[in-house]
C-alpha cells in the first residue's frame, strides 16, 4: 500500500467533495478494490470518510473535516513558511498575517533569514503599491488602464487583460493580452507609468508560452571590458559568456538586440568597455557619446 496514494486520495477528496471508486482508480491507476481498501486505511487511521452505496453514492469526507497539520512532515511545514518569506520579502503583505498563524500551528519559530528586495533605490512604496495592484488585476481576472512607454521612447495609452507576473533577467514583466492589439503583450514593470484597476473582468486565457517571450532580434556581440569593472561584468553576464585574459581584462561573447537600450546600456560602463564586433556598433556608439559630450560641455 503506498503512503503517498493515500495521501493524493484525501487531497482529492478534499477538493472535489466527493468520488467514485471507479473515477479514483482511474486517477490513480489501481483497481476499485484496492481503492476500497485505501479508504479502510484511511477510516482506521482516524480520517472521517465514508462511503455511500447506490447509484448516486460515492466516496466523501465529513463536510467539517480539515486536513490535520500532522500529515505534513516538518520539512514540508518548512517549505511552506519559506515560500512565505519569500513572498513577503518581494514586498507582499498580504501573507504576513498567515505566517503568523502558520508559524504558531507548526509550533515553527521562523527565523528571518531570507531578504529579497526588488523595488528600486527610493521606489519601495510606488513599486510595491503597483506590484499589489497587478496581482489583483491577476488574480480577480480584472482589466486595467496603463500608460506605457516603450524601449523607442513611445508613450501610449492602453487597456489590457493582464496573465502573469514574471520575473527575469533581474526585472519584473507583467504577460498580458491587449485589447487595442488584440494580442498578446509583455510589458516591463518600470515602464509602467500610470495604471488604474477597472471594473471590468475578463475570462483568462492562456499565454501562449511555446512563442519567444521576448522576441527582439539578437545580435552575437563581442565586448572588451576593463579589468577595473570586472566586479560589474560577472554581476551582469553569464559565466559561460565571459573569457579571462591574462592581464585582467575580460572578453564577453553575448546576444543581445542591437537597439537604443542597448547603446545607453554600453555607454553606463564609460571608458571601461570597447566593442569588438559588430563594428557598426563602434559608431552607434561614438555617436551617442559625442552628443552627450556636446549637451554637456562646459
């Protein structure tokens, strides 16, 4: 008989309300009868559940039954508060009062060990007041009203259907469905300039994960860095993307899209970076820095 069978039954249960041997044993690939003696198990170990002959009869648990903090084991209790630091640590409150209750049912003093902080220097409150609006939007499956600016500088009004939050790459992104485009979006975080929650609702649908999440074209880019700024060259790229010279300077062979992101991203390293290849990009760049050079001049 397998523990964890047992356990999967009393979560079904608990969720659907109630069962049939046959549609049990076709969930967990066993006989009826051995579903049967799963239940006598269960029943012996103390678990109100009963069954119900004929034909509209099946297998239930007593409507007031709660699953018993004892089933889980003291690492998956863990886990659990973990995954609520965690939480709470992006900057979520809303689950500070269930660890509170969570910790004292375990009997499980929770350390405060984990700090995870994603709002930006001087941005804490903003952020973490847009965060809580988007999850929400997310979760009541409700519309909002955006103004958004893209990488080109484009600022622009818009409703949407907003999916998922997702981190990456060091920046939070909200996976969306556009009204006005009538198709689906993603839109960074921080360029999230307005938002309202609107009242109307939506039936979600699912975001089509199999396309290329951020489909810009990606050029191959080979980057001289300095030594000097070698602590910001392994915070930035992929070990795997960097090659050490014997005299310090590292070599990063890199995709990435050749767009005015990426020029004002090369120009925040300054002189401590020269680029190899493409050559094109020298000049994009000298460009831009004999502007900023002639706004600023004394």
């Amino acid at each position: 008989m397998s523990d964890s069978r047992l356990f999967k039954i009393l979560y079904y249960l608990l969720d659907r309300k109630r069962a049939t041997a046959p549609e049990l044993a076709a969930e967990f690939e066993v006989s009826p009868r051995t579903i049967y003696r799963d239940v006598e198990a269960l029943s012996s170990a103390g678990i109100p559940i009963y069954t119900e002959p004929g034909r509209n009869g099946g297998i239930y648990l007593l409507p007031d039954f709660i699953l018993d903090k004892a089933i889980l084991s003291e690492s998956e209790k863990q886990e659990i508060l973990t995954a609520l630091q965690s939480m709470l640590a992006t900057g979520y409150t809303g689950g500070k009062e269930m660890l509170t209750k969570l910790s004292a049912l375990f009997h499980i003093n929770t350390r405060n060990w984990l700090e995870v902080d994603f709002s930006r220097w001087g941005k804490y409150a903003y952020d973490n007041t847009k965060f809580e609006i988007l999850k929400t939007a997310v979760i009541q499956c409700k519309e909002i009203k955006i103004v958004y600016e893209n990488t080109n500088s484009e600022r622009s009004k818009r409703i949407i259907q907003p999916l998922k939050i997702s981190y990456k790459s060091k920046e939070w992104y909200l996976k969306a469905f556009c009204t006005e485009k009538q198709d689906f979006r993603i839109f960074k975080l921080n360029r999230i300039l307005e938002l309202e929650l609107l009242e109307n609702t939506f039936v979600p649908r699912p975001y089509p994960e199999e396309k290329n999440n951020f489909p810009q074209t990606c050029h191959q880019i080979v980057l001289l860095f300095s030594k000097e700024i070698a602590y910001r060259v392994y915070d930035e790229f992929a070990g795997t993307e960097i090659e050490y010279q014997k005299n310090g300077d590292l070599v990063v062979h890199a995709k990435m899209p050749v767009d005015p992101w990426l020029i004002g991203y090369l120009l925040s390293f300054g002189a401590q970076v020269e680029i190899m290849e493409p050559k094109y990009l020298k000049g994009l760049l000298a460009a831009q820095a004999q502007e900023i050079y002639r706004k600023n001049k004394p």
